[in-house]
C-alpha cells in the first residue's frame, strides 16, 4: 500500500513539473489566496513537528489523517478543469471576436468620420466661394442699382425739361395764335379804314386842300434818307404820330369828325413825305 502510494506520489510530483501535464496548468491556475494561505500554514505546522519532541512542550496534540482523492476523482477534476478551461477559451474567443467586431466597427467608425470631416472642409470651401460669389454679386447689384438711381435722376430732369419746353411751347403757340387773330382783326380793321379813307378822300378832297399840295405823287422821286435832315425829320416823326394818334381816335369815335382829322393827318404825312427836292 504504501509503495504504491509513493508511486501515486512520484506520478503527481512528475505532473506538477511536467509542464504539459494538467495538474501542471492546473497548479498555474491556482487562486493566489489560497496559496499564501497555504505558506503561512507552513511554519505554524513546521513548529508542531519541532515542538512535540520537548519535555516542556506539555499539551498534546493528533494528527487527523485525511483521505487522499482517487485518481479517479483526480481525473474528473482534471476533466472538468480542462472543460472549464475549453469553456473559458470559447468565452475569451467569442469576446476576442467581439472585441475585434467593435474594433472593426470603429475603424469603419473612424474612417466614415474622416470621409465626413473630407466632404465638410469641401464644402464649407464651396460655401466660401458661393459666399464670395454672392458678395461680388451683391456689389455689382448695387453698383447697378446706384447707375440706375442716377440714370432715372437725369431721366426726371430731362422729362421735366421736356415738359417745361412742351409747355413753354404750348404756350408761345398760344401767344402766336392771340397774336394772329389781333394781327388779322388789326389787318381787318386797317383795311376797312382803309376804303373809308379812300372814300372819304374821293369825295372831300376838294374840302381840305387849303394849305396842302394834293398834285399826284410819283413814288420813284422819293428822297433818299440821307437827305432829310434834323428839322425834316422831326416833323416827319410829329406827323406820324398824329397820324397814327386820329387813326385810333377814328377807330373808337367812328364819326366824320374823326374821320376827317384821318384824312388831314394822312394828307399832312404824305405832303412832307413825297415833298418833291
């Protein structure tokens, strides 16, 4: 029994330094508490042993022996370790994978974002020049805007110079067309008093030929001007303007008095006009 005990030891001893062996990773896998526990048990039962040999070491003590496992039980606990231990490797496996899912996610992540930040720069380059555009666009609408202002200006100032001539025209037409019927009622009315003069003239004449000379004049031997002078000149001016004097008179009375001082004045007028030289 006791050999093959000793052969069961040597085995777990050959396990415990084989390092393929189970018990080999099994004792890697050992809880660190439980083995510092095991250290500090060690003196305290190193100390047992040294004690129980001295004649002073009064109290007495006994070993509880405690089964050794079976190789059987041994190798079921090797079993579920490693099934523990596949258990654990699919676990750690199926979180690698998970990890390296995430990781891939966020490279994919990552590179979208950098995708991202590559069409925000483009574009906020294209609002850039959409924006200078707009500015140069706004410059030359205002720049239009201000020649246009000017060009209505001008357009107004010409439109009422246009309409100050139309109605400086309308009414200078106006002006020529008072003067027109003044003109023919004048022209009208000289012509009237002209064939009263005559008549007057045919049949008084005879009447008023006292201090006059009434012989027929001949109008190619008028004097020159030049050769009037002072004194001719302002009686020639006196009898014109009291000619031109007894024909308003004449055309206000419109009686033979008045008629007959038109007929002296022309006669007076005409005398010192074709007075021969």
């Amino acid at each position: 029994m006791h050999e093959r005990q000793r052969l069961v030891d040597s085995e777990e001893k050959r396990d415990l330094y084989d390092p393929n062996s189970p018990l080999s990773e099994r004792d890697a896998d050992l809880d660190r508490v439980l083995f510092n526990n095991l250290v500090q048990i060690v003196p305290l039962v190193q100390s047992f042993i040294d004690g129980e040999g001295r004649s002073s070491f009064t109290r007495q003590g006994s070993m509880v022996y405690t089964k050794r496992p079976s190789r059987k039980s041994r190798l079921k606990r090797r079993f579920d370790t490693r099934k523990g231990q596949k258990d654990e490797s699919v676990i750690l496996k199926e979180q690698v994978e998970e990890l390296q899912m995430k990781i891939l996610e966020k490279d994919e992540l990552i590179e979208s974002s950098e995708n991202t930040k590559k069409q925000m720069k483009a574009l906020e380059q294209k609002l850039y020049e959409l924006k200078h555009h707009a500015s140069e666009k706004d410059s030359l609408l205002k720049s239009t805007k201000r020649q246009l202002f000017d060009v209505k200006f001008e357009l107004a100032d010409k439109q009422a110079a246009l309409e100050k001539i139309h109605w400086e025209a309308m009414t200078s037409n106006k002006k020529v067309e008072k003067l027109q019927e003044e003109l023919d009622s004048m022209q009208g009315d000289i012509s009237s008093f002209t064939l009263l003069l005559n008549r007057l003239t045919i049949s008084d004449t005879a009447e008023y030929t006292d201090d006059y000379d009434i012989k027929p004049y001949e109008f190619n031997h008028l004097r020159s001007i030049d050769d009037w002078d002072e004194m001719e000149m302002q009686k020639m001016e006196e009898a014109r303007k009291t000619y031109i004097a007894a024909v308003v008179a004449g055309k206000e009375k419109q009686d033979e008095e008045s008629m007959a001082t038109v007929v002296n004045s022309r006669l007076q007028l005409e005398s010192i006009l074709f007075k021969p030289t």
